[in-house]
C-alpha cells in the first residue's frame, strides 16, 4: 500500500541550500517531484517560473506552520508500530491545527504567463 501512495506524489519541493545535488534534483524529478532551492555562490543561474521564485521567499511561513505542527499539535513522532498508526496520528494533528483561531497564511494569486525569472 505504501508504493502505491508514493508513486502519486507530485509537485514541487521547496528546500534550503544544504539540499542542492544532482543527484537528489535528478531521483526526485524521476520520481515527479521538482527540487526548488537557492543558489550557492559560484552557481550558475537557473531559470525559474515567478510563482516559485516567490513561493521560495515565502519558505519561513511554511517553516512556522511545520513548527506549529511538530510541537503544538504533536504530528511528529518516530515509533508509529503500523502505517495506520503513522496516518491516524497525522490526521488527527491536522484536524486540531484547522481549530486553531489564528493561522499564518500566504496570500497569493496565480495568473497563467509562461514568465521565467533568472534567480
């Protein structure tokens, strides 16, 4: 069941620098999943489309809902004895984090351009 649910993750990931390497970039995109990260000095620029490039900005806001999750709502855990267990738990945590009165949000719109932007 597991296999099954891994091959239909698509999208996109956004990272930090320390994640840059082709080869991870090339087994991701494989797989369906485009690696998004900075530059490091002495890089090449990639061109990127301008919604990833401003979603890669936003990564802070993500980070503080990751956080809210982990340590508020107790998502995180290691010693899950069965995949439901692991999907139980994950589930219930976002069910209390959708009662939360306040939640950090991104405001974006999304227009359909074929615009890149030069990172």
């Amino acid at each position: 069941m597991t296999q099954s649910f891994l091959k239909k993750i698509k999208g996109k990931l956004y990272a930090d620098k320390g994640y840059i390497s082709a080869k991870l970039t090339q087994l991701l995109f494989v797989d369906g999943v485009q690696l998004i990260t900075g530059i490091r000095d002495k890089m090449k620029n990639c061109l990127l489309e301008l919604k990833d490039k401003i979603l890669f900005r936003k990564r802070s806001v993500i980070e503080t809902i990751n956080d809210e999750l982990k340590n508020i709502c107790q998502v995180e855990h290691s010693r899950h004895r069965c995949f439901q267990n692991f999907i139980a738990n994950l589930i219930s945590g976002l069910i209390a984090y959708s009662f939360f009165p306040k939640k950090p949000a991104i405001k974006f719109d999304v227009e359909s351009t074929n615009q890149l932007a030069i990172y």
